[in-house]
C-alpha cells in the first residue's frame, strides 16, 4: 500500500514537472530563472520518496564547481534540493522521456564522446562559471555502493581552473534498509524501474550531505592535483583510509 500511495504522489510531482518544463521552454523571455524551480520540484521529490535530507557543514555562495562521490540517481535531487546548480550528465539522457525533458528544462551540461567533447564542455562550463554560477560534475563517471570510491577523473577541473573558481567537494552517505540491504545504490544490473520500485516500499532513508572545506586552485596547480584534492576530502568523509580503485572501462573511455 505504501508503494501504491507514493506510486500516485510520484505520478501527480511529474505531471507537474512536466507543467514546469513546459513552463521554462516557452519562456521566450529567458526571465524564468531553472535553478529554483528544479530546487522545488527535487525538495518534493524527496518527500515523495520520505528521504530525509541531514546537511552537514555550510556551503559556498556564488560560483563554484561541485564534485560528488556517485551512489545512485537520487545523487541529483539530494544535491539539487539544497543547492542552486545545474549538472553535467551524458547526452543520452537529454534524448530520454520525462527525465531529458526535466534535465534539458534544468539547464543541465552534456558530455559528448568523441573527438572536442569534452573540450566544448569544457568550455561551457567555465562560461557559466565566470558569470556567477554553479556546476556539478561526478567525476567517478559512474556510481558505486556508496562504501568505495573510484579514482576521479581530472578532465573537468580544468573549468574551474580556467574560471578561477572553487571546487566544492560534497560528500553523501545513505542509511541502509532494517535488513541491512543498500537500497539507494544504482548498481550492477539494476533498472532505472527496479531502484525506484525499492525505494517506494522503503519506509524511510536517510541520506548525509556534508559540505567538505573548499578547495581554491593555487598558482600552478594541475587539473590532476585538484582532483585528488577534492577526492582525499570526499574520501575522509565517506571511505577514510580506503585507496581510490582501478578505473573502470567507462571511466577510462571518459578520460580518454
């Protein structure tokens, strides 16, 4: 029955998504500002699910490049209900219906393989950066369960660098289900269906954000330093004393 009741709620918040997209795309003016709208809408879809939101430490104001450890889709909500930021995601998802719909709506960045992909995004991202705005990235390039934490890929620190802005790393943690099952972890086989199928029979989760100490570029500092910069602080955060581990073939082909 829960399922069902939030199953109903769920249907009603995408609708209304949907109403919001629609909304921003004929904003011919450019005057309906997505960032808090997607804060809203994500700030319900957390209630919806009844994941609490627990925020630890204080954030950045103004332009800032946050990078995240990747557990599940949740990641984006989490952060997107408390901070006003647009996200960098594959360009797959922009052709997706309902979730492209609302990420496009979002204003979000897309990475495209390939020869000057990351290059062009690279790019876009400083722009946006420069004028005052904020940028998350999940530089592991793919999720984990959440008690690990892959290598970080360095390629987009180069915006913060080119724009002269900080990296603020965040740090999430998810509470695991009465039997001890990670319900939130978006990995190996799973569908996009079946995490949120178990997240609706969730009674209740809990999920940690703790803002980590920000990190400024210094005079001469690499992409590849900053990286490991922000990893170390997310790392003492989530999996202290753990080493980062071999990349993945999705990562490697990211960085390539």
């Amino acid at each position: 029955m829960r399922a069902i009741f939030r199953s109903a709620r769920l249907i009603l918040h995408l609708c209304t998504g949907v109403a919001l997209v629609l909304l921003v795309t004929l904003d011919w003016s450019g005057r309906i500002a997505p960032e808090p709208l997607t804060r809203w809408w994500n700030g319900r879809l957390l209630k919806i699910l009844n994941i609490r939101l627990r925020v630890h430490g204080q954030p950045l104001a103004g332009a800032q490049l946050i990078v995240c450890n990747h557990i599940s889709w949740v990641d984006i909500p989490v952060i997107a209900a408390c901070e006003l930021t647009r996200f960098v995601s594959k360009v797959e998802v922009a052709s997706w219906p309902i979730a492209g719909w609302l990420s496009n709506a979002a204003g979000s960045f897309y990475i495209r393989r390939g020869a000057g992909g990351t290059r062009q995004l690279i790019q876009a991202l400083a722009e946006h950066l420069r004028g005052g705005g904020s940028a998350t990235v999940f530089p592991e390039g793919t999720t984990t369960d959440g008690d690990r934490m892959l290598k970080f890929q360095p390629r987009l620190f180069a915006a913060a660098i080119d724009s002269g802005s900080p990296v603020q790393p965040i740090a999430l943690r998810y509470s695991r289900a009465a039997n001890g099952e990670n319900i939130a972890a978006f990995v190996g086989e799973q569908t996009l269906t079946n995490n949120l199928n178990r997240l609706l029979k969730e009674r209740k989760m809990t999920v940690d954000l703790t803002w980590c100490a920000p990190i400024r570029p210094q005079a001469g500092q690499d992409r590849t330093a900053l990286a490991q910069a922000a990893h170390a602080a997310i790392c003492a955060v989530v999996a202290p004393g753990k080493l980062p581990e071999v990349p993945t073939e999705e990562q490697q082909s990211l960085a390539a």
